[in-house]
C-alpha cells in the first residue's frame, strides 16, 4: 500500500521558487493499478518521483508498505527503492554499458536475495523475463543495439526482477509508436497482474489511463479528480 | 553473495566497458599518471641501484677492507693501535690528500699560472687492496711512481698543454710526469677533491715540504685485514677507541658521505617526481569530474534501481584504480628510460655508474604512491556520487541549481576531503623523504603545506584570470574579432578542464623557471655583487716561517689592492664548556661539529668587520695585561653552547691543554674567510703551536695569474686560489644540480601537456559537432583552425604568465630569504617560459585536435 499525506515539493530554480506539490492527500492500496494524469507541469512525475523515494518532500509523508520514508537518508531510501519499487521510464533508461541481460540482472546485483530469491536464480530469472518480454534471443546486445520498443521491454523486464511489490511507470509509451506502444503495455499490464503488484503509472494518454483501476488527476499541484 | 552489495566483479565489469567506450579519454589520463609514475620509478630505481652497487662494490670503492679517514697524522698512541693490528695480521697502508699548486714550468709557456691540484700520496707496493688503478700507458705503479715522478689526470694535461715525460713543479720539487691516471677504484671515497688528480708516492710527497704540522691534509689509513684471525667489528671497535674523531668506515656498509649525498638527492628528486605525479592525478581528478557529470544519468538509474552510494562509488573506484595501474604500468616502463638517463646527468658527481638494471621494488613503489595520489585526488570527484539525486532521471529542469555559496562553506565534507587529501599527501611526502621519523615529519609538513598553499593560489589565480577573461569577452566595449572571441569562449566549454590544465601547465612552467632563475640569479649575485674590497684570492698553507715573507709578498705587488689580511690558524677540539665535557652536552645535527677538532685563530684586536654583542673585545695595549688566555665566540656557537662573557671553555691543540675565559660574543656580517670563526683567541694564547696561517687579498681579476706566478716560485708550498677558479667550480656544480632539477621538472611540463590533451579529447564530441556546424555555416578549414588556436594559444599564454609570476616570486623568495641574495626581475628567461608555454599548448592542442578537424560534416549530422 503507498500512503501520501499534506505532500508538498517546492524546487528552486535558481531565480525563484516553484511549488510544485500543494498538499496531495491519497492512498494507493496493495494491487491496485492507479493512473495519474494532468498537463505538462502539473506535478505528476515529481509525486510519482516522491512516492518512489527518488526524492525528499518539502514537507508530508510518503508511507511505502507501512514504512514512512519521508525523512530517510539517501542510502536507506536506496534499499526501500531496491526491494520495494520497480521502475518503467519514458526514455528506457538502460546503463548503456551493459548488455540486456545484464541490464536485467542488475537489480539484482545491487540488493541481493531482496524479496525472496534465493540468490542463484538471478540469471535464471532474467533469462526468463526477457523470454516473457520476447527478447530471449537479444539478451547479450547493447542498448544501442535494441529499437526504442525493444529497449521499453528490456527495462520492464528490469523491473520485474527483484519482484518488487510496487511497479512504477513514467510515461512508459511516451516514446514509442503506437504499435511498439501498444504492445508494451499490454506486457506491464500482463505482467503485473501475474506478479501481483500494485501499479502507478503516469500518463498524458486517455486510453492507457482508462485501461487502469483508478485515474487520478493532478492540476497545478493538487489533486483535481480520483476517479 | 553478499546481501544488498553490488559485486566487485560488476562494478569491474561496468568500469571497465565505460573505459573501453571513452578509450582516449582515460588513455590521456593513463599518460598524464604515467609521467609522474615514470619520474619517481627512475628516481628511486636509480638511488637504489646506486646504493646497491656501493654495498657490492663496498670494498673496491675504498681500496680496503676498512678505512679510517683523519685530517691530523697520527699520534704516538694511535700509530701504535694501527701496529697492533697490523701484528695481528692485517695490512696497512697509508694515503695522504691534500691540495696545492702545481706548476708547468717552462712546459707550458712563461705565462700559465700554476693550477690548484688534488693531491694523493700512496704506497705504491701495496695499493689498492682492492680494485685496479687503472694507468695510460698501462704499468705497475710501484714502477710508475718513483720519487721523481707523478701520475696525472688527463684534463691536468689538457689544462696545461702537457704530456707524458713532461717536467712540472710541485712544491719543492720537480717532477716528471709518467703516466696517465685513467680510473681510480677509491676515488669517490677521498677526500679534497678539488681540481685535476696528482698521484705520487708518500716519499714523493716528503720531498714536496708540502705536508708541515698544521697543514691541512686528510690521512686515510687502509686496511686489508686477514679473514683467519681479524673479525672486522672488533677491528672497527679498537681503532674508533683510538681515532675518536676518524670517519671510519667497512666494507659492510655503503661509504656514508656518497650514501648521505645520494639520499639527499633521491630524496630531494623523489619529491618533485611527486609534484609530476600529483599534477598528473589532478588531471585524473577533472577528467574524472566531467565522467561523472557525462554519466549522470546512469548513476541516477542505478540509485533507482537501489544502488547505494558506495556501490556506485566502488564503480568508479575501480575505474580510478584499472585506469591508475594502467599508468603505473605504462610509468614504469617511462622509469626505465629515466634510469638510464640519470647517470649521464651526474657523471661530473660520481665517477662511476650503476649498472641500470630494472628495480622491481622501486617500480611496485612508484605504481602504490600513483595510485594512492590518484585516488586521493579523485576523491572529491567519488564522492559527489552522494549528491547526485536519482530524479535526476524524471525531472532534470527542477534539479537544484547547486547550492549557495554560504552553504557550500559551511558542509563539512568537502574541508574533510580536503583534509584527506592533505595528509594523504603529507604521508606519502613522508614515505618518499625517509629518514627519521621526526626528519620525515618535518619534510612532510613542509612539502604538503607549500603544496597546498602553491596549489590554493594557483587555482585561484587561475580561476580569477579566466572569470577576467570572461568578463573581458562580455564587455561590449571591445569589438574583438569573431574569430578571437570564439576562441576564448571555447576555454569555458562544458567540460572543457581549463583550470585543471592553468594549473598543471602553470605549475610545470613555474617549477622549471624557478629553478632556472635561482640558478642565474644566485651566480650572477655572486659575480656582480662582490664588494669592492672583498677578498678575490687567498693563499693557504703559510707556515710561521713563511708568514713574514708572504706579507712582504704581498706588500710589494702592485696587483694588490688594499690591505691583505693574514689570519693564523690551528685545528682545536673543544673539550669542557665551564667544567662539562662536550661529549655530555645535548649536541645534535650540525652542532655535533663541536666534537670533532675545529680551525680556531688569534688576533691581537677586534677582528674587522665584526659587531660585539655581548662583552668587549682586547686590545694589544689591554690584552698585555691578561693574566690568562681570553677568547671571543661568534653569535651563533655561543648561543649553541651556552656560552657568555665569563664563561670558561677547555681545548685541545696539537695535544696540548688550552684554556681561556670569554671575553666577548660577537657577529661578522661578512662572508669573508676567517670572517666566521666560531672561536679568536687573545694573542699568546696559542704560543708555541705550529699555527698555519691563510691570507686573503684584493686584485686586479687580470693580475691574478701574474701574482699565482710570482708567490710559486717564491713559495711553492703556498696554495694560492682564484676566487674566479672557485666560482667556476660553483657554476660546475649548481650547473650540475640544475640540469637534474630541471630534467625531472621537465615532467611536470609533459604532465601538463597529457591534461591539456585529455582535456581535448574529453570535449571532442562537442568539438566534433561544434566543427560541423561551422563547417555547414560555411566556415572553412582554416577558419575553424583560427578559432581553436586562438583557445589553445590563451591557454597556453595564461599557463605561462600565471607560471612566471609565481616563478618570479617564488625565485626571490628564495634567493633574499634563504641565500641573502638580491631581490631581482629577469624579463628575458619569463618572456622565453611564456612563449613556449603558448607554443607547447598550441602544438599540442592541435595534435590532439587534428582528427577533429578531418571529419565530414554531413557524417557528424547524420550520426546525431
């Protein structure tokens, strides 16, 4: 379950101040597939960046499982994010230096046996997550190497890997076509509905947003519909 | 596995494909790491194998099994230990050194002055114990050295025109030149080795009058001892109970005044590899800086994906230490060059040379110290990894602008890191220095303290000429030409290290002028600024019975000006300073000298240019009156011993007890010699005592050799010394020293040309599509040349400028306050260091830019 109380997030940039966040109050209970919405600038990725420990709120709580991680240091917050959180990025965000099967593999070098493997499935199971991705007979090209869709799928297997109970999802069609688009989501979907996990993502599409249990939308800071 | 760790074999395998797809970029920091690595290598492999050597050639290097080196012929009791011993079964020999003049005589023309000449008087049936004196023509010695003849070094004949079965004079006596000395095994281990060599047999020597009690003469007693029945340390125990004073020295140790010169040296160059070394790691350091802001985005993923700080800090750790051995690797191969480079440079020091194996030990330390001042410069760079947020990744416009300068002061971490690094520093300046722990402490703090002061104020001047320069650029005032103003707005490039490249270059230009001026400045101080009067030649060894005729000498030569001063002299060894015997006084370092027998000197009044500080010196009328001896002590001694007027102090000279009250503390402004004499006695004191006497004199430089001439043949036991023969054998020597300096500073230089170059290839893919978009504007090749000059050329010009000022200062320093020297501004020597900083910046910037410049710009457009 992700919990958010009287979140607030004020960047400065330099100049001036901007509040971002104006006090958002909600809860996301486990297995739920919540879509948050709103236009450019209303807040959106810095509430999915908040509730996923990217970073620190100006002020509020964020409650992740139970656990409160609003004022948790940055390595702390690493090892929740590390067993709690899988992330799916519009721009693929795969470490460019390491194949694809390593790409999924490295969640779990960095946190270990976290959430139950026993730690010698790790290759194992990335192998099948690209198999669940189609990608098994791509595992040892670069990111370079992968079309934009293919590069998409790699970083969901990614987030599968450690099967972390809370998956989330920045504009994860934003830069793909239509087809390649379609064809990722039904695979997050899929996948996590057969892993079990409860799911935000963030979206501008109305159509990906109706496929979700919930739609939450974000105007200027606050919440202005939870549908 | 470990729970929740990142596998060191991950973190490699990350870093290592990082460096393989920056290849350039980390090969240019391998380069800028290897040269320092390289300098150290060579330096310490070279004072290794040096010190080797001494020790397997201990015996050789000394002729003898064991040595005892005096400067007075042996008394009654300790000829008798040396008889002893040699009953035992040892065998001795005895080897006299001295200096005087000898002259060519009619050989060499009626006008060659006589030549100062070391002297070495042996036993030709028994020496050398051990190695070969190597003769030209070839021959025994005992057949070569009669009593009428010498042997000569070659640069003697080549100085006086001469040849072997020539005739020249020494001392009393003529003598005829037999042979060649070609190689002499003991050489290094004599003493007085001022000026070509004279080798003639002790009865030769007898027949010179040149040796008289009070002359100045080092005795060097060899022994070859007998393996069966001598065991050496007891030897060794029995003859220091004899020759207090005596270096003595055995063949199982290194001769302790080459190994103390020689660990001097290492230490000294030893440390200024590691400036090559550090500025080397501070171009690690930027190149690691702008890695690191290039992979944000990648350390942001990995801190979403849970990774801790340190695990992404172990990734670059280990690219920082594949990258540092790499150049480790690479400098050793660098310090082989340097090894077999450094004997040429010191030939004139040592006259043998160390077979220039590779010393493993010297390379595994030289690669430890690169690569812990590698990561102790990187440290900053590693530990920003903390800073960088991971939603970095969602939003990158919302990113902090950084934080504000009162709160940067005030974080703790960055003075720790620097701290870190400081001491860091210290203690590898301390591990290179040796010695002591309280001498490796000293130079330790000395060396990390101006490191740090040199560095804070070359980045900031560095930093506040190229905000100068900016503001400059801005300024609407000046209509600078496009081409211009692109080129100085390329120095502030994202990336580009130009602060990191002021430095390096800065610091390498200042180190190499600053050697350069001191060695200018010190030797032109020392021939322009001479007084008028100061003495230029001085006569040594003038017995009682010569000293009359001496004067009258130099009474009646008109070369000479003003009034000649003769000062007599014996060698004294203090013994009790009011009651406490010497050996109980805490003496340490320079003030052990006080033990050992010292030159002391009578005058019948205050000598000249002298300051009494405490008491009052005699005068002939009051000193008539004294019923005991009284003595004046220079400022220094007196502090040093304790002493005050009313002090009584207790000598030794030439066996016999002296003692005298002190009359006076006083201080000489001048370097004169005899100026500094820590002990001038009341006359009478040293009545009786075979005193020699110096003199000193002003003349005419031209009237030299005429004067040298005259008191030759009226005194040939008389060593008279050019000051100018003196200088030039000053200028051999700093000549000497400054070309080691400026050899291993010279890496500093190449240093910074790696960074400059690195700093290139870490901007190429800027600098690539930079050129393609001017090349599809329409500028042409020799257009965009222009504009990249003109951004090396400044570099270079500022590296310069910044480098000659700190020089400049840094040389005056120096010179005032540690050699009393003029202060002094030498514009040509800085002119020359900045043109060919601009010169080397601009070539090498080019070479590293020139594969740029070749690039299609459709190619560079395509790909983007």
């Amino acid at each position: 379950m992700i919990e958010v109380r009287q979140l607030t997030k004020t960047a400065d940039t330099g100049t001036h101040r901007v509040e971002i966040l104006k006090g958002i109050n909600l809860i996301i209970p486990r297995g739920q597939f919540a879509a948050i919405m709103g236009p450019s600038g209303s807040g959106k990725s810095t509430l999915l960046g908040l509730m996923a420990g990217l970073d620190s709120p100006t002020s509020g709580q964020v409650i992740l499982d139970g656990v409160e991680i609003s004022g948790m240091e940055e390595d702390q917050l690493a090892a929740i994010r590390g067993r709690k959180v899988g992330f799916v990025f519009q721009s693929y965000q795969l470490i460019p230096t390491l194949t694809a099967e390593e790409n999924v593999l490295l969640p779990f070098d960095l946190n270990g046996s976290a959430n139950g493997n026993d730690g010698s499935d790790g290759p194992k199971r990335a192998l099948e997550l690209l198999e669940a991705v189609g990608l098994s007979e791509r595992g040892d090209h670069y990111p370079v190497q992968l079309s934009g869709g293919e590069q998409q799928r790699v970083a969901l297997a990614r987030a599968f890997m450690v099967r972390p109970p809370i998956l989330m999802a920045d504009e994860p069609t934003g830069n793909l076509d239509s087809a390649n688009g379609s064809h990722v989501l039904d695979l997050l979907i899929e996948m996590n509905r057969r892993e079990q996990t409860t799911l935000v993502l963030v979206t501008h599409d109305k159509e990906l947003a109706a496929r979700a249990d919930r739609c939450i939308t974000l105007q200027d800071g606050r919440i202005c519909s939870d549908e | 596995m470990n729970k929740s760790s990142l596998p060191w074999r991950t973190a490699a395998k990350i870093a290592i494909r990082e460096i393989a797809a920056s290849k350039s970029k980390f090969v240019f920091i391998a380069l800028a790491l290897s040269v320092g690595v390289g300098s150290l290598a060579g330096v310490r492999g070279f004072g290794r194998s040096f010190r080797a050597m001494l020790l397997s050639e201990a015996r050789t290097l000394m002729a003898a099994d064991l040595s005892v080196r005096v400067f007075e012929l042996p008394t009654a009791e300790q000829t008798q230990v040396m008889d002893r011993i040699v009953a035992q079964g040892a065998r001795r020999t005895q080897i006299s050194e001295t200096v005087s003049m000898l002259s060519a005589g009619l050989s060499a023309g009626p006008d060659a002055p006589p030549v100062l000449v070391s002297i070495k008087a042996v036993d030709p049936a028994v020496y050398p114990f051990y190695g070969q004196l190597g003769l030209l023509p070839p021959g025994r010695l005992s057949e070569v050295l009669r009593p009428d003849t010498i042997a000569v070094s070659s640069d003697l004949l080549i100085r006086l025109d001469l040849k072997t079965g020539d005739r020249v004079r020494l001392g009393n006596q003529e003598f005829r030149i037999a042979a060649v000395v070609d190689t002499e095994p003991d050489r290094m281990a004599g003493s007085l080795n001022v000026g070509p060599r004279v080798l003639l047999s002790r009865e030769a020597l007898d027949n010179t009058g040149l040796i008289k009690p009070g002359s100045r003469s080092a005795q060097r007693h060899l022994f070859r001892l007998d393996p069966a029945r001598q065991e050496v340390e007891a030897v060794r125990k029995e003859l220091k109970a004899a020759f207090s004073d005596a270096l003595i020295t055995d063949f199982r140790e290194t001769h302790p005044l080459i190994t103390r010169g020689l660990n001097r040296s290492e230490r000294f160059l030893s440390l200024i590899s590691l400036i090559a070394l550090i500025i080397g790691a501070l171009g690690v350091a930027a190149t690691m800086h702008s890695h690191l802001q290039q992979r944000l985005d990648s350390i942001a993923i990995l801190k979403c994906l849970g990774a801790r700080t340190h695990q992404i800090v172990r990734i670059y750790l280990a690219q920082t230490l594949v990258v540092g051995l790499a150049g480790g690797l690479l400098g050793c191969v660098v310090g082989i060059g340097v090894q077999a480079v450094f004997p040429l440079l010191i030939e004139k020091f040592f006259a043998i040379r160390p077979s220039t194996h590779w010393d493993a030990l010297a390379a595994l330390e030289a690669i430890t110290v690169g690569l812990l001042t590698a990561i102790l410069f990187t440290l900053p760079a590693l530990l920003s990894v903390q800073r960088i947020r991971p939603s970095v990744i969602l939003r990158r416009d919302h990113e902090s602008s950084g934080d504000a300068w009162s709160k940067r002061w005030r974080a703790p971490a960055p003075w720790i890191t620097g701290l870190i690094i400081a001491l860091g520093i210290a203690a590898l300046a301390a591990w290179l220095a040796g010695g002591s722990l309280a001498d490796a402490t000293k130079t330790a703090g000395i060396f990390a303290g101006g490191l740090l002061v040199s560095l804070l104020l070359m980045g900031g001047v560095s930093w506040g000429l190229l905000r100068g320069l900016k503001l400059f650029l801005r300024n609407p005032v000046w209509k600078l030409p496009s081409t211009l103003r692109h080129g100085i707005a390329n120095i502030y490039r994202p990336g580009n290290q130009a602060q990191a490249v002021l430095v390096s270059l800065g610091v390498g230009v200042m180190f190499t002028l600053t050697v350069f001026l001191i060695q200018r400045g010190l030797l032109q101080q020392m021939l322009a600024s001479a007084p008028p009067n100061m003495p230029n030649v001085f006569l040594l060894n003038i017995t009682g019975r010569e000293r009359d005729g001496v004067e009258e000498l130099l009474r009646s030569r008109k070369e000479v000006q003003g009034k000649p001063e003769v000062v007599a002299t014996i060698a004294a060894r203090l013994r009790t300073v009011n009651g406490a015997a010497v050996e109980n006084l805490k003496l340490e370092g320079p003030l052990r000298r006080f033990r050992q027998a010292r030159a002391v000197s009578q005058s019948a009044e205050a000598r000249p240019q002298t300051e009494v500080v405490q008491g009052a010196w005699w005068t002939p009328e009051s000193a008539r009156a004294f019923r005991e001896n009284h003595v004046c002590v220079i400022e220094d001694t007196a502090k040093s011993l304790s002493v005050k007027p009313g002090s009584r102090l207790e000598w030794t000279v030439g066996g016999k007890p002296i003692q005298a009250v002190v009359a006076c503390v006083y201080k000489s402004e001048e370097v004169r010699m005899g100026g500094n004499m820590d002990f001038v006695f009341s006359t009478g004191s040293l009545e009786g005592l075979p005193l020699q006497y110096f003199a000193a004199a002003r003349m005419r430089p031209a009237s030299v050799a005429s004067f040298q001439r005259a008191s030759f043949a009226r005194f040939p036991s008389v060593t008279v010394i050019n000051g100018a023969d003196v200088l030039e054998i000053v200028q051999q020597v700093v000549d000497q020293i400054a070309l080691v300096v400026r050899f291993i500073s010279l890496f500093s230089i190449l240093a910074g040309i790696i960074i400059l170059a690195s700093s290139v290839a870490a901007t190429r893919f800027r600098r690539v599509k930079e050129v393609a978009i001017l090349k599809t504007l329409g500028a042409s090749r020799r257009r965009v040349m222009a504009t990249f000059s003109v951004e090396f050329l400044v570099l270079g010009l500022t590296a310069g400028l910044l480098g000659s000022a700190l020089a400049t200062g840094f040389a005056n320093l120096l010179l005032v306050s540690l050699m009393d020297a003029k202060s002094r501004f030498d514009l040509l020597p800085n002119v020359v260091a900045v043109a060919l900083s601009a010169i080397i910046a601009t070539v090498s910037g080019w070479l590293a830019s020139y594969r740029i410049l070749k690039q299609k710009p459709l190619e560079v457009l395509r790909g983007e």
